[in-house]
C-alpha cells in the first residue's frame, strides 16, 4: 500500500477551508443511523466524543477508568497554545505555525501543523464559552505566559491545573450529550481488539473490567484516542494505566505505526528516589518562566552538595553555573524539551549532579521571588528595600502562580521549594510518535481514525509545551467533526454492523483465549517483574542517548524479556472477575512487542532530531559544536512500519516530508 | 519499617467482605502509600495470593481514582492529599494501620478497596456544563470580561477532582460538597449563569435520587477534601436552590 497524506492542495492558509468546503456532508436525520466507537476519553477523545454526539452521531465512548474524567489530559499542568495574540507581541497563526515546525526540528508534516496553528483560537473560545475558568487579569481578561522554544506568550492556563480544567469542560460536553442517550458511556472498559469486516473497521471487541466478561460493539467508524506509549519505559510522568494496547491492536490489524522512536523526556521532573518506585512526577514546564536551572560550577561544590556536606543557599552566586542561560543565551531557561533534557544529563555524566546519585539539577526560584516581591511593594506603596517583606510578598506571588506545584513537591521530596531550590532531573513524558494518519486523521485502514497523543502527526520530533492540549482538542472539537463525514457519507446506507459476523467471532475467541492463556500459565513471575526489566532496557539503551551497538542489544534484549514473560508470567485470580493484574499482563504483552519497534525505528533513524539523538550524528565544529546534528538529505521523512506477523519483519514505509513554507535550517536556541 | 496491615477484603458486591491482616516489612519513609500497597501485592503474588483490588492511575493528585479510607481518614493522615501523594514517613515503625474502601449506600463495592462512584456522574449527567455545542464560530474569549475574584473563585470550586471523599467522611454520605463545587462554578461565570436555575435543581435532583444523604453542617468534607474545596460552596448551592425554588416555574 503506498501512503498517500491526502494534503489538500493551494497554499497553505487555504488549504483547511477549502478542504472544508469540498468536504462531503451528512445530513441530520442520517447521522442518526450511524454509530461511532471513540476509544479514551481525554481531551481527543472526550471532545471528540461530545461534539460528534452534538452533531448526531450515536456514539459509544469507552475508557478503563472508573470515569471518563479520569484519563491522564488531566494530569497536564502548565498550559494551552492559542495564537489570539491578546498580549500584542508579534504572534500569529504563522508564528506558531513556524515555532511548532521548527520546535519539532523538522519533522511535522506543514499542512497538519498549519491546520492546528489555524484552529488554536477557537479552542480558547469554545472552552471559555463552556464555562472554564482560565487564569484572568485584574481587568477581565485573560492572562497568557510563555512556554519552552517560543519569544511570544500565547500559552493560556488555568494555574498549574489547564489539563484538568480542560478536561473537565470536555468531559462536561460529554455529560451533557450522556444525558441526552446520544453517547453511550461503557466505564471501566478496555478495547482488547479493533474487528474488520470488508478491510474496513467496524468495530471493537472490549472487556468489561469489572465482570470480565467479553463485549462486542459495532460501529460505523472507529476513533482511536488512547493516548501515547510512554509507560513502555515502565517510569514515566504517565498514569499507571496508561497503556498503548488499542494503538498496537490497531497497528497489528493493518495500520501503520509511524516514528515510534519519537520520544519526549521533559527535563522538568521530580528525580527517582528508589527502586520502589512506581511512577514520576512532572513539575510543569511553566516553571521555566520564573525558575533558574543551575548546578555548582566546580566538581567538588557538587561533591559536598551530594554528600550532605553543603546546602545550594550557601553557594554564592559566582560558584554556579546557570547552564542553559549560558548555553542558549537567546532562549535561556525556555529553550524546547529536548535541549534542556540534554543539557541536564550533560552536566550530570560530567560529575555535576546535586542529589544522592548524582542524577538532579537545581531550579531555583530565590531571583523569581524577589523580582516579584520588589514589584509588590513598590505598586502597594512598601518599602521595596525590606528585604523580608520583599521577599514575603515574593513567595505570595510565586504561590498564586504554581502553588499546587510547590506543594506536589513539598509532599514527594518533603524540601520546601520557597526556601531551598527544587531538584528536577529529565523522564519520559510523552510520545510523538504514534498511529500514522492522513490529512484527514485516517489510519491506513478505512473507517479506523486517530486523534491526539495517540497520533503521529503534529510534533515532529520534539513537541513544544503547552501544545499536546492545543493538539487534542483541535483534533476533537475542530478537525475528526468534518472529516469523519467524508467518509461516513458513504455509510448512511449501511444501516446497523451486526456483531453476529464471523469477523466479531473471531476476534473474540483470539482475546478469550489470550487471556485464558495468562491465568493458566502459572509462572513464578509477577507482570511488574517484566515490567521494571523492560523499562531498564529502554531507559539505559533507547533514552535520552542512543548509539547503533545499544539499540541492536536492546532489541535482542527486548525479545529475551518477551520470550520469558510469556513463558514465565504468573497471574493471579480469575477470567471472570475484576482482575488487574490480568489487565496489566495484557497490557504489557503489547508494551513488550512495541518496544522492539521502538528501538528498530530508532536503530534505523541515523540522525539526530529533536527527541531522539543518536550519538553519532553530532556537530563536531563551529558555534553549534556539541548540538545535536539532523540530516535532512538522508532523513527528512517520516518512518511507518507496517506490521507483516513478526516486528523484526516490520516493513518500513517512508512519507516524504516537503517543506514548502519553511526553509529547512538548523534549530538555533543560541 | 516494618508495619501491620489490617485490609478490607470482599470478593465481589456480592459478597460480605472481613478485615484480614497482612504484615509488610522493609518500607521506606520516601515511599508513597500507595507503592507501599505494591510492595504488599507483589509479596501476595509471589506468595501464591490474590493481590489485593485498589484503585489509583495518575498517581500525583490529579486524577481522583485513588480512594482508600486509612486509620478512619479519607485519604488517610494530613491535609490536601490524595492517598497517591500521603508518604509512609507519615508513619512510624510498627503501625498498624487499617484499610478500608469508602463506605456509602450510593459507591457500593466492586472489590476489596475499589467502589462504584457512578452516582457522581450522574449527578453531572443532570446538569453539571453549559449547553453549549462545538462551533468555531463563539464568541471572542475576550468579549465577556470575567472579574478576576470570580474568576479566581470559579476556578477553586473547579478544582474538585470528584474522588468522593467528601461523601465518605460525611456522617450523612452526603454529595453536597460534591454537586456544589461544580454548581458554583458555573453560578459564578456568565456563562454558566443563563441555566444556573436549571441546573441546580436538577443536579440536586439527582443528588436524592442516587441516594446521598443530607447535608448537616458538620464540615468534615471541607477537612478531608484533597483540594480543599470550601464550605462556601455549599451555602451558595442552596442560595442558588432556595432563589431557583421560588422564582422557577
């Protein structure tokens, strides 16, 4: 199969409104003969869900947890990019446009980035309208800060919880339309399996969590919105069931999985204690705008930090090196994810570090608090010379801008973040890889689409902060509502999929006995055994570094964990019942087959771009000596992988990426 | 540390369920409550036994999954915490602590600690958004100024994860704290303003068809909610109730 993108043609600021135009329609009463299955209900698929259903669509939205409120867009804290240009600094549509196609170091398809630049108003204006309470300003407006890789502040937020209050409105549009019958909620469901009938996807095969029993749901079209793949890593910022099984089901049946090597690792992440633990916290990019990264300019200052011997309050201000601001002059703390990542875990392989295994860096808010507590006393007519008063109304200030932040931290690390500088060190946050699609957010099998974190279309190689919420609910709200009409206008006389077809049998009887395979198995091992094994591999060898000898290990490791964990896992309890550790052994099978790929599509991509950075392909000279060093001749295309019956057999399609309203350049923060 | 665990264990709804009691050891101060369940879990399985069922995913305070009802306290030990952010240094060395799911009529139990809190979104269903539909065509986010104290306001009734922790420490199992957070919400922004009469009634409506107790004044919600959501929000839901009352149709 070739891949064809389905760009629209004319320029670029034309193309989404004359597609728009030429798009085919659905007429009301047939809407309501046609059903959609959206699979995840955060923000791609919580948006996606209301507004198909406001339209007229019968809907059948599942996700695994308890509500569809819980899933992890709420756990997004610092903002949403919008290209309102309320501050009157320059932005655009074009702006962001460029800052996300530059920021993703050139490796976005331009017109599904044009597209979301466009669409990003009206995101703040629909969720306004539904009632979410954006930060404001003393006048009534709405307020904006600014983001990694970016010199406008067009980031809107609702202090360090925009993901929830987003999330919430969406899942609001949900309730709304849960009311009315026109979404069916199915709770603590998981999609086990996408079912084809005729090469087109008409359904899904899901487990009800609690019962255990297996469901079959038909369907017109089937949304793929389950998020990224993250937890591959075993830590990462990702909720505990987070997990890439509808995405990998859905590769596994025929749709190409396009730049899973494609990584994001924030650099801005609570450092990992212990072996116990479970998961990593992110302390948001935000942080950036007002806290200063620095690590001790000489070793042995590192030493006696690391030794309990110093504190970084006693170090004066010539002893510590403000890497990023010396760096990247330009861009300082705010330069994009992956730069700042980089930089941290250069300054700790060089003996740098500042926690207990030499695995952190500081970010400090002590200039930030005075800076902003001199501004308060002189607008409230204090003595802005008092230093304790300064530095009072400092801290209120800081407060009101990331107080749950400051106390997420205070809680974990049990350090006050007003009086002594926070530790953070670089995890696995998000994946830019994902689902390939089309213009349309078509997966390479009709009638089966993708939006949001699981996709792979609109950040490249690196995405910029403050834009996966921007992505999911311009995916949600403003793109699938047309597109999926295209091509459901060939359906309205279908009429309903029964679920008797031999295609659902099938597919049913594969998961019974997948699943039965694991509570029979017996083994000695528990899932999270695998689990922690896998992450090692993957952080160690396919992470913030990678060479070509580390990922050809890692995927004969990979395998070797794969091999044992399906001869060896054991599973407790019963088919029929709530199980989680049947839903965590089902889910980690999947995981186990995905990261192989991960680590061939990375092993394959022979540069170094955005996220991924191949040791090998680095600027040996010049001003940039040290950067990361991308090879557009050679690899400015997009890698989908086509399943064949064996990942090591994945057959690797290219999408060649023109740049037609962007000179291709190197990515300067400097 | 080591510690005693006395766990809240039931097979199904069904089922009566007891109290068992398991001994953890080796747990570390940094760990949180809920990694320390791990450690528990992973011992059960590899000694043969089922695992015990809690719910948790984002594991940071935001998501509202996790529940739990530890030493008679949502949550557990201090204040604005989920159970994934209570750290076992809050502990001491050879504790007993003691387990349990949340207990209301209206969040029965699916197994062990997990609970169906189904009721909550129902009670949204009825009436918790702006009827509002997707169009790229509202108006400007600027053209309605919003004061930055309701504004401000708004937002920290917004902040309620819907975890049910108010419920379960109510004597009652009240949803009040619940239903008023999201009705202040929108009460207190103009555009949620235009159904608030509406919306009130009918989300309190349901809040007594699932089968959530009274309200009595005692407070313990506020004390326990993880995101601190005020009592205030109560006393403007029923501001909101009584005005609705009289003046609706």
């Amino acid at each position: 199969m070739s891949l064809d993108a389905k760009i629209p043609a004319g320029p670029i600021d034309k193309k989404w409104t004359n597609h728009k135009n030429n798009i085919k329609l659905v007429n009301p009463a047939n809407k309501r003969s046609i059903d959609i299955i959206v699979v995840g209900t955060g923000l791609a698929g919580g948006s996606a869900a209301a507004s198909l259903a406001e339209m007229g669509y019968n809907v059948k939205a599942f996700c695994f947890q308890d509500s569809p409120r819980r899933a992890h867009s709420i756990a997004a804290q610092g903002g949403i990019n919008a290209a309102k240009n309320y501050q009157n600094d320059g932005d655009s549509t074009y702006r962001l446009f460029y800052d996300t196609v530059k920021g993703g170091d050139y490796r976005s398809r331009e017109a599904n980035v044009y597209r979301l630049a466009e669409v990003s108003a009206s995101i703040i204006d629909q969720c306004v309208a539904q009632g979410v309470p954006f930060a404001r300003e003393y006048g009534g407006m709405l307020d904006n800060r600014s983001f990694g890789g970016v010199q406008v502040s067009r980031t809107f937020y609702a202090k360090g919880q925009t993901g929830q209050q987003l999330l919430l409105g969406a899942y609001s549009a949900m309730s709304r339309q849960i009311g009315k019958g026109k979404i069916t909620m199915y709770n603590r469901h998981e999609m086990m399996d996408l079912v084809k009938v005729d090469g087109k996807a008409r359904g899904i095969i899901a487990r009800n969590l609690i019962t255990g029993e297996i469901e079959r749901h038909s369907a017109h079209a089937v949304v793929i919105a389950s998020g990224g793949y993250g937890n591959v890593f075993f830590l990462s910022t990702n909720a505990m069931g987070s997990n890439t099984s509808a995405a990998w089901k859905v590769h596994k049946k025929g749709a190409y999985f396009a730049n899973p090597c494609y990584t994001q690792i924030h650099p801005t992440c609570i450092p990992v204690s212990g072996d116990h633990q479970s998961k990593l916290t992110l302390m948001s990019e935000s942080l950036r705008n007002d806290g200063r990264i620095w690590v001790p300019k000489k070793k042995e200052d590192a030493e006696a930090i690391r030794a309990g011997k110093l504190k970084p309050t006693q170090l004066a201000e010539e002893d510590r090196d403000y890497y990023l601001e010396r760096r990247y002059p330009a861009f300082g703390n705010l330069v994009p994810r992956d730069v700042a990542s980089r930089a941290a875990k250069e300054r700790c392989d060089a003996g740098f570090g500042v926690n207990a295994t030499g695995e952190a860096v500081y970010l400090d808010f002590a200039s930030a608090i005075q800076r902003y507590g001199k501004e308060q006393a002189l607008v409230h007519g204090h003595d802005s010379n008092d230093k304790a008063l300064v530095t009072k109304l400092g801290k209120e200030v800081i407060k009101s801008k990331y107080g749950n932040l400051f106390q997420m931290y205070e809680k974990i690390v049990d350090q006050n973040p007003y009086e002594t500088p926070m530790m953070i060190y670089p995890a696995v946050h998000y994946t830019m890889g994902g689902i390939w699609v089309d213009y349309n957010l078509m997966t390479t099998i009709p009638g089966c689409y993708a939006a949001g974190e699981a996709n792979f279309s609109d950040h490249g190689a690196n995405r910029l902060g403050a834009s996966a919420l921007m992505q999911g609910l311009a995916d949600g709200y403003f793109v699938l509502p047309y597109t999926i009409g295209d091509y459901l206008a060939d359906d309205i006389r279908t009429g309903e999929i029964s679920t008797d077809l031999p295609e659902f049998e099938a597919a049913e009887k594969e998961v019974k006995d997948r699943l039965a395979f694991f509570i029979n198995n017996k083994g000695t091992k528990s899932v999270d055994y695998f689990h922690k094994r896998l992450g090692k591999v993957m952080w160690n060898k396919v992470g913030m570094a990678r060479n070509a000898k580390g990922l050809s290990e890692a995927i004969v490791e990979i395998r070797e964990i794969r091999d044992e964990f399906w001869k060896d896992v054991r599973v407790p309890g019963e088919l029929n019942e709530f199980n989680q550790e049947l839903e965590k052994a089902s889910r980690l099978a999947d995981f186990l087959e995905l990261g192989e790929l991960f680590a061939m599509d990375a092993l394959q991509r022979n540069e170094s771009c955005g996220g991924h950075f191949r040791e090998e392909s680095v600027e040996t000279s010049g001003e940039q000596e040290g950067e990361a060093k991308r090879d557009d001749a050679n690899f400015a295309f997009v890698a989908a992988w086509e399943y064949t019956g064996n990942i090591a057999e994945s057959k690797m399609h290219k999408e060649e990426l023109k740049f037609e309203n962007i000179e291709l350049k190197q990515r300067s923060y400097k | 540390m080591n510690l005693t665990l006395k766990i809240w264990r039931q097979k199904n709804k069904q089922d009566k369920g007891r109290m068992e009691t398991y001994p953890v050891s080796n747990i570390s101060g940094d760990m949180s409550f809920l990694e320390m369940l791990d450690v528990l879990n992973e011992q059960l399985i590899n000694d043969g036994k089922e695992p015990v069922a809690f719910d948790h995913d984002c594991r940071e305070g935001i998501c509202g999954m996790c529940s739990l009802f530890i030493n008679g306290e949502a949550h557990g030990p201090g204040r604005e915490i989920t159970t994934c952010q209570l750290h076992m240094r809050s502990f001491k060395d050879g504790d007993t602590i003691h387990i349990e799911p949340w207990r209301a009529a209206a969040f029965p139990v699916v197994k062990d600690l997990v609970t169906d809190r189904s009721a909550l979104d129902r009670i949204m269903n009825a009436g918790g958004f702006v009827s509002v539909n997707t169009s790229g065509n509202t108006i400007d986010a600027n053209t309605i100024p919003v004061p930055k104290a309701d504004a401000d306001k708004a937002f920290d009734a917004a902040t309620c994860i819907g975890c049910g922790a108010c419920v379960a420490t109510c004597k009652n199992a009240s949803a009040m704290l619940f239903t008023s957070a999201k009705v202040s919400q929108l009460a207190l922004l103009p555009q949620g303003k235009v159904e608030a009469h509406d919306r009130v009634l009918n989300m309190v409506h349901q809040m007594d068809l699932e089968g959530f107790g009274n309200c009595t004044n005692t407070g313990a919600c506020e004390v326990e909610c993880p995101k601190g959501i005020s009592l205030e929000n109560i006393a403007r839901m029923n501001r909101e109730y009584l005005s609705a009352s009289v003046t609706g149709e």
